[in-house]
C-alpha cells in the first residue's frame, strides 16, 4: 500500500531528510526496470545523435558508440545504486553532499531541464509524426502528451505490465525498421567533421543525461544492486541500437530524415507507432522525475500531480517555443549534473559521508562550482574519451583530496 500523502508526512520528511517516505511504496521487480529502462533507451532523440557519427564510418562510429556508453553506462549505474541502496530519489541523494537545503538548488535546476527537455523530445517526435501523417505539430504535440499523462497516472507499479505489451511491439517494429536501414543502398551524407573524441561525448552524453534521474526508479527495487545493473544494461542495449539505426540510415540510405525513411518504406501507421510508443516510454521517465524533484520544492502537492503539471508545460513549450531558443540553455543546466554527481560518487563510495543532517555544505557547494567552470572548461578541449568523463574522475579525485584535507587540518586543530 502506497504511504498517503499528506502535509504533515511532507514536512516531516522535509526537516528530517531520512527514507521513511518510502518505506512503505510498492517495490519494483528486476523485470520491471529493466523494461522501463529499455523503453527510455529506444527513441527518435538516439536514433538522430546516432546519425551524427556517420562522417566517421561504419568502425569508427561502432567504436565511438561502444566506448560512449560504456562510459556513461557506469557512472549511471553508480548513481542509481545510491537511490536503490538509500531508498532515496535522486534530488534526495543528493542532500548526502550537499545538505538537505542546498539540494533544493539542484532540485530545481532538475525540474527546469526535464520540462524543458520533454518540450524538446515531443517537438522532435512531433515533427516525425507529421511527416507521416499531417495533423499539424501542435496537433501532434498534444496527443503525445495525452499519451504521457497516461503513463504518469498509470504509474510505476502498473507500467510493469503494460510495458511488456508496448516493449513488445517496439522490438518487433524496430527490427523491421533496423531491416530497412541496413538493406539500403543510398550514398552516405556528407558530413560536418567529427573528431572521434567528440563522438565518444555524443555516447556518452545520453547516459549520463540520466544522472538526475535514476535513482527515482531504483529507490523502489526489491533487489537494488540487480535492479540497477538490468536497468543500465537494458538501457544500454536498446541506446546503442538506437545509435546504429541512426548511423546506418545515415550511412546506406543517404537519408538523415527517420521519419522519411519509414514512409519511403511503407510504415504509415507503423511508423507512427514507432515515433509515438518510443517517445512516451522516454519522455515519461523525464515527466516523472519532474515531478519527483518539484516535491523536495512544493510540498503540498503529490509526485503524480507535479509531474502531470510538467507534462502540461513541456507540450505548452513544445507548441508556442522554437526549440533551438531554449536547447542550449538546457545544455548549459545539464553540465551542472556532471560535477554534482563526481562529488555524490565521491562522498557515498569512497568518503563514506552523509550530510543530509545539514542544511548547507559549502565545501561541496565551492567544489561544485569550481567543477561547473572546469566542465565548461573542457568543453573546448578534444580528449580520447570526451569531455564528461574526465570532469567526472577530475571532480572526485579533487573532492576525496580536499575533504581528507579538511578532515586532517580539524583533527589536528
């Protein structure tokens, strides 16, 4: 039975920032997660990055595509072991670093990046729709939210069985899809010049957008460590595929429209089904956790209402705003998440610190800001591996030397 809401609850475990809040929610199965997580992975949103890495060739682009993800698949599952370990959601394990005031300040960068990213990802979806079928964008717009809104107030614990049935249909209609891209024999698109380093950060870059995010989902697995590892594999899997649809579409069609590709094919309502099933089960995960983070902010409202509230503003931008005016301000929020999680990964795994009894922990706080610029940093410089992943050992090779460093000079004081 799930604990009922009520304002004394929140504002108990407000003050208290202790996991009894979840105690009580229905548990989530090994099966189940893995499910939600192979749903997030399959997506138009990967399937267009994956056609990004086509300037590199087929070996090159698998190569990139691999390591990317191995990348951002480890430090995702170390993120989402906290939140299945503590019982905590994600903005909740992040009151271990930085306090349980000082984690209302991510809490809300969170909600801003996941609306304004749900605006991105029905735009795209939308768009491909249309294609297909001309209803309109806002037309679109809106019935992909209705769509999402369905998922939110299904929740959790009944997605478990209606994602058999909607995962069930994506294999079968991404297989014939993979079947059209791989039997083309288009000339590849020219390209824009990709330094293999960048293409590992384009890989790697849709894990870790998940940071934020995972433990929302892990905090209610009956088995945490299983959980977590079937999500992140199930999650990479159905990524990568995703990126090699994109990149061979790109390299044997000559195409760089997916939605052009299936109607060229003949999958009218096929199509559609694709572009509408694989952005729900993404999306939602965005919505959710929306409305998971705005509860540690407004505490008179439940998780499904929020998230119902985010989804409503996401389809409002995806109709009345031009995406390109907001994606790089929510490129520059995200960075923020990099060096947030270094320093979590830092104090719960090797620091073995908990300052969720505080309100603020400005050391952390300093180091996070320091990591922010160091991030922005990197982004000019090319590396073997990206930019996010040596901002994430950087930042935790930093935060372990300077809390053994504090911890010294007051043991000694």
């Amino acid at each position: 039975m799930v604990l009922k809401e009520s304002i004394y609850a929140d504002v108990l475990f407000f003050l208290c920032g202790k996991e009894e809040r979840y105690m009580n929610e229905d548990k989530t199965s090994v099966f189940a997660n893995g499910l939600l997580w192979f749903g997030a992975g399959i997506s138009i949103a990967e399937i267009l990055t994956g056609m990004l890495l086509a300037p590199l060739g087929m070996v090159k682009g698998a190569a990139a595509i691999i390591i990317g993800h191995c990348i951002g698949g480890i430090v995702m599952y170390y993120a989402g072991l906290i939140g299945g370990r503590t019982g905590r959601n994600a903005m909740g394990t992040v009151e271990l670093s930085f306090g349980n005031k000082g984690a209302l300040l991510f809490a809300g960068l969170n909600v801003i990046q996941l609306i304004g990213w749900t605006a991105v990802m029905i735009t795209s979806a939308a768009a491909a729709a249309n294609t297909i079928i001309d209803i309109g964008t806002a037309g679109w717009s809106i019935v992909i939210g209705i769509l999402i809104a369905g998922w939110v107030v299904l929740g959790l614990k009944n997605l478990g069985k209606v994602n058999i049935v909607v995962i069930a249909a994506l294999l079968i209609l991404t297989f014939i899809l993979s079947t059209i891209v791989f039997h083309g024999n288009g000339q590849p698109l020219p390209g824009n010049p990709l330094s293999f380093g960048n293409a590992v950060e384009l890989a790697a870059a849709m894990p870790l957008s998940w940071l934020p995010l995972i433990s929302d989902y892990t905090r209610t697995a009956e088995s945490p460590q299983k959980a977590t590892l079937m999500s992140c594999t199930a999650y990479f899997i159905a990524s990568c595929w995703m990126f090699f649809i994109g990149m061979g579409a790109a390299l044997f069609t000559g195409q760089n429209d997916i939605a052009a590709i299936m109607l060229q094919a003949g999958l009218g309502f096929a199509g559609i089904v694709v572009v509408l099933l694989s952005t729900v089960t993404t999306t939602f995960l965005d919505v959710f956790s929306a409305g998971v983070s705005s509860r540690h902010i407004i505490l008179h409202m439940s998780e499904k209402k929020l998230a119902l509230l985010a989804c409503a503003g996401g389809v409002t931008l995806a109709i009345f705003a031009q995406a390109e005016q907001f994606q790089d301000f929510l490129y520059f929020i995200g960075s923020v998440f990099a060096p947030m999680t270094a320093i979590l990964l830092a104090d719960y795994f090797i620091l073995k610190r908990d300052n969720s009894s505080q309100s603020y922990n400005w050391e952390n706080i300093v180091l996070w800001g320091l990591g922010v610029v160091l991030y922005r940093i990197f982004l000019h410089v090319d590396t073997p591996l990206g930019n996010t992943f040596p901002v994430v050992i950087i930042m935790m090779i930093v935060s372990i030397f300077v809390q053994k460093l504090f911890h010294s000079f007051s043991f000694h004081r």
